[in-house]
C-alpha cells in the first residue's frame, strides 16, 4: 500500500520541519557564538543524548550486535555528533553565516567521495562533473570571503569544511548501520554515544558560563540548537524518507542552503553579494548534476 497517497500532508510537514531545523543550525550558532563560549555550544549533543538514550530505552530499540556494527557506530557518533558540531561551531563563530550554509551545501560530495573509497565504487563522468562545480563554488568562497564587508575568515571557513567533510564522511558508516538495525536506532543510539563522551568535558564547562546575561531568546536558541539539529531534525527526515520515499523527499534537502543564506540575510543583517549567488548556483547544479548517476563498482584486480 502506498503510503506517501495516504499521508502527503505529514510527509511534506514532516521533510519541511527537518529542513527548517538544519537550515537554523548555521544562522543560530553563529548568532550566539559571541555570547557563550563556542567550546561548550559544541558539546550540545550531550544534552541532546539525555533524550535520545531514555527514549531509545524505553522504545526498546535494538543495539548493535557485533564488533563490526559497534565500529560503524562509533565511527558515526565520532564524525557527526561529536567532530561536526565542535568543529562546525568553533569555525562558524569565526565565519559568516552564509559562509558556513554554502559550505555545508556540498556535504553530499564528501559522503559520496566516501562511499567511494568504502564500497569501491568508481564516480562517473556526471559525479566528477557535479563535484568538480561544487568545489568550484566552494573555491568562490576562500576567494571572495571579504567581498561582503563580512566577517569570514579563512581559519573559520576550513573548519567548518573540516566538520562538513568529516560529518559526511561518517554518513556511510550511519547508512550501512541503518541497515542493520534501523534508521531510528541508529540515530538515537549514535546520538547518545556521542553525547556521553562529550558530557564530562561539558559538565566542566557549564559552570564557567555566566547564565544569568542570557535572556529567554538566547535560552530557546541554545535549546533548539541541542534539541532540533541533533534529534528532532534527524526523526522526521528519517520518518519522511520512509514513509514518502527516498526519491520523492531527498530533493527536500537542496532547499536547506537557500534557506539558510535566507534567515542569515533577513536576521543576521548579512549581505548576498554577487559571489555568493555564483557559488550557490554552482555548488546546488553541482549536487543535481552528480546525483544522476550511480557508482560503477571498481572491477577486482586480476
């Protein structure tokens, strides 16, 4: 039975509140990054794992069950609940919102570049060509970072790329430990391993932050921060990934860039200068034009 004809609604709701909460990531962070120290702001998904272990609890949700599962969820937690938002933090507090949005824009080259190397698989000739305006947008940035009167700066654009690329890459590992015991455990599992590690580090931390300057925005911008990227985000695109189908939904996630560049513009006060249209459009046609075709298996040697 086809269930994307039953619920269209909830599926488009559901994609879009995902689209949302990833597209806030960047603008949020780098909104408050000069009021709290960036270091503990990292270390959210301790908050976030809170949550997500009590709940994955009580639903009875399946762990790994052998060395090989218990690697692909470390390798997952370790690249994108515990590099991606220390990285992606410290280097948006030093970037331009639109910076790191069109940054993180190319995130699916990098996981398909992993993919490769995991499943040798080789990229052809519209994967290279794809990739090859990607990073041809992403060089816009490096090149034209003070064209804006902005603050993006090169340490903060490589780190942010760093997280983006480290993330993506660990998106193989959650993808293959998904197949083995589900979408929602391995997030919440993954969000939880990343959270405990991180937790010692942000109990020393938190004491050291003078909470009482922050007004109730601040509070609800940390909140949504921990919860909505890290949770929140991740259940309903997997949800709507099931229910409406991987092809229907996954176009939902080439709206994330535009409107991220969007709530910076609008909120932040940051500027859409000429360059910065160039590399979304190469960076967006790039990911289409990569997406048309698979990997072509590489043939054993001999």
């Amino acid at each position: 039975m086809d269930q994307t004809g039953e619920r269209p609604t909830a599926v488009f709701a559901a994609a879009m509140v995902s689209v949302v909460l990833f597209a806030l990531s960047g603008p949020l962070t780098r909104a408050i990054a000069g009021d709290i120290d960036p270091l503990l702001l990292g270390m959210r998904p301790a908050a976030a794992a809170l949550v997500a272990i009590p709940v994955a609890v009580v639903l009875r949700l399946p762990l790994p069950r052998t060395r090989h599962q218990w690697t692909l969820l470390a390798l997952s937690a370790a690249g994108s609940f515990i590099a991606f938002p220390l990285l992606f933090t410290l280097g948006q507090a030093q970037t331009s919102a639109t910076h790191g949005a069109l940054i993180q824009a190319a995130m699916p080259i990098f996981t398909g570049l992993a993919a490769a190397v995991v499943e040798r698989r080789q990229p052809g000739g519209y994967w290279w060509t794809g990739a090859a305006l990607a990073f041809l947008g992403e060089g816009l940035l490096f090149a034209f970072r003070g064209d804006a009167g902005q603050e993006a700066s090169v340490a903060g654009d490589l780190l942010v790329l760093a997280a983006c690329a480290l993330s993506a890459s660990s998106y193989v590992a959650g993808a293959r430990l998904s197949a083995y015991i589900g979408a929602l455990p391995a997030t919440l599992w993954c969000v939880g391993a990343g959270g405990l590690v991180l937790m010692p580090f942000a109990a020393v931390r938190i004491p050291l932050v003078d909470w009482s300057r922050f007004g109730f925005g601040d509070l609800i911008a940390v909140a949504t921060l921990a919860y909505g990227p890290n949770l929140v985000a991740f259940i309903a695109w997997f949800w709507a990934l099931r229910t409406g189908g991987v092809q229907r939904v996954a176009v939902f996630q080439f709206a994330v860039p535009p409107l991220s560049v969007l709530i910076a513009i609008v909120f932040l006060g940051e500027r859409l200068t000429p360059s910065l249209i160039v590399a979304l459009a190469l960076v967006l046609s790039g990911i289409a034009i990569a997406r048309r075709r698979g990997l072509t298996r590489l043939r054993s040697a001999g």
